[in-house]
C-alpha cells in the first residue's frame, strides 16, 4: 500500500515572472517581424497558467500526473507545478461531526436513542484521496456503525444487569474511550484521525419511554422507601434502649410491640399521623 509523500512545489511568484516574460516578449519580436516567436510565447504562457495554485493554512494539495500520485503540497502558500498534473484541495483542520439521534438496541434489546459528537480530521491525505471513494461520507457511515456495536455490547442502565458495572448511561469516559478506539480503527483505512468522541443524547425509544420512566420512578421509591425503614428502625431500637437505659418506664413485651407499632406507623408513613393523647392510665 502506497502512503503520502510530501511534494515541494516551485515559487508561484518566480514563474509568474517568468510568465509575464513569455506574454511581453512577443510584442518585442513583433518589431523584428518574427511572427512565430508572436505566436509560439503566448501559447507557451497559456499553457503554464494552470500550474498555478494557491495552499491555504490546513489545506493540502494532492498531486496526480496522469493517474500517478505525485505527492501532497502541505506548505501553505503561492505555488507553481506541473501544468499537466491535477490538483485534489483536501482540508487539514478538525471537523465536527453532530450526529442525530439514531435507534438502535441496547445489549438487551431495548430499543434507545443515541447520538454522539465526533471530532475529526485528515492525517493521511492519500489514503483520504485513493483508498475511499469519499472520505466525508466513509466518516458519517462507519461513525453510525460504531454507535450500534458499541450500543449492542452495553445496557442502557443496570435495572435488567444488577451485575454490570459499565452501561451506556453511567460508563462515561470509558464508554468515551471504547467509542474513540472503535471509531480509529474503522477510520484508520481513510487516513482520519479521531480527536474526540463522546454520547451527546441518550434516551429510551419513544415507544418504551414511558414505561422505563415509570419503572426508574418506582425503583427511586423503593430505595427511598428502604433508606427511610432502615432510619425507623434505628431510631426506635435507640428509642427503647433509651427508655431501658435511663429507667423512666417499664414495658413489658406487649406494650414494646404496641410502642414499636406506633412509632414505625409515624416514621414511615408517607403522610402526617394524628396524635392522640392518653388522658387516663395507660394500664
């Protein structure tokens, strides 16, 4: 396999000269009546005008001479070559890919949105040139295939796989990371290098949103709801402790219970219990 080469073109602004020299020459001639020269200088200068080319800064210029790759001009600047040869500008500056929103299925088959940024740019201009039809495009189609292999190897979260410990939705730089390797090697082949690569938008289908967020809603309130028994218990064990501890009054077993029964209806109760007070003997 071929790869790039620097090619150094000549000085724009000597030939321009040198063209200017070829265009007034014939008007000398004309005098001493060689109308050939008129003739042969003007065509001569006609033909060099396409060599010109101008390379701005993080551009690139490749180069072909009838079908053979002759180098890439990376020095920017006012530049003559070959007029034969033809000239391909390809950009050198990094490039922003922000991808919509594609459905694919999540390591469990669940249907999710996914979206990412990619940024991007040419490292290897002839391989962007000749081993791709279109570089640009090659870009768009393999980034899409990367976000569905790296989709199917995760879970969109871990209410499904307790045991997983990287999903889509908490992975972070790591699904970061796996995201820029897999994306490097596809790309590798169009001489792209990947700068950076992350999820910009995650979500469930539309289909299953609301179900999923019903379920995130009743997972929220069982751990709240089993934070706030492990508080109650607590707080009565400290209760009764305190009570025995400091002598202030005896209960037997079935009054324990009764205190036990009251006091875990006021702390887990998700509304405000209505006291009421014992006028009489408790006994």
């Amino acid at each position: 396999m071929k790869e790039e080469k620097i090619f150094s073109a000549k000085s724009g602004y000597l030939m321009l000269v040198l063209l200017f020299a070829l265009i007034a020459l014939p008007f000398y001639l004309i005098i001493k009546l060689e109308v050939f020269y008129f003739i042969i200088f003007p065509v001569l200068a006609f033909i060099c005008l396409p060599g010109f080319m101008i390379v701005n800064p993080n551009e690139s210029m490749v180069l072909t001479l009838f079908g053979t790759y002759k180098g890439t001009q990376k020095e920017s600047g006012f530049f003559w070559v070959n007029p034969f040869m033809s000239k391909s500008k390809i950009s050198l500056r990094a490039r922003n890919i922000d991808s919509s929103p594609i459905k694919v299925n999540d390591k469990l088959a669940n249907p999710v949105m996914i979206g990412i940024v990619l940024v991007w740019k040419v490292s290897d201009t002839y391989k962007a040139a000749f081993e791709v039809d279109d570089y640009e495009h090659f870009v768009m189609v393999q980034s899409d295939a990367a976000i569905r292999h790296l989709a199917g190897k995760y879970a969109y979260d871990n209410f499904d796989d307790e045991e997983s410990e990287l999903t889509l939705r908490s992975g972070g730089d790591e699904i970061s990371h796996q995201l820029e390797v897999s994306l490097t090697e596809r790309l590798n082949i169009a001489g792209v290098e990947v700068i950076e690569a992350r999820i910009n938008y995650l979500a469930y289908a539309e289909e299953i949103a609301q179900a999923m967020l019903k379920r995130q809603q009743a997972t929220a309130i069982v751990a709240a709801r089993i934070k706030i028994v492990e508080g109650a218990v607590s707080m009565v064990e400290m209760a009764l402790q305190k009570l025995s501890e400091k002598h202030i009054v005896e209960l037997d077993d079935e009054r324990k219970a009764a205190m036990v029964s009251n006091l875990m209806v006021v702390l887990v109760s998700d509304k405000d219990a209505s006291p009421i007070v014992n006028t009489g003997s408790i006994y």
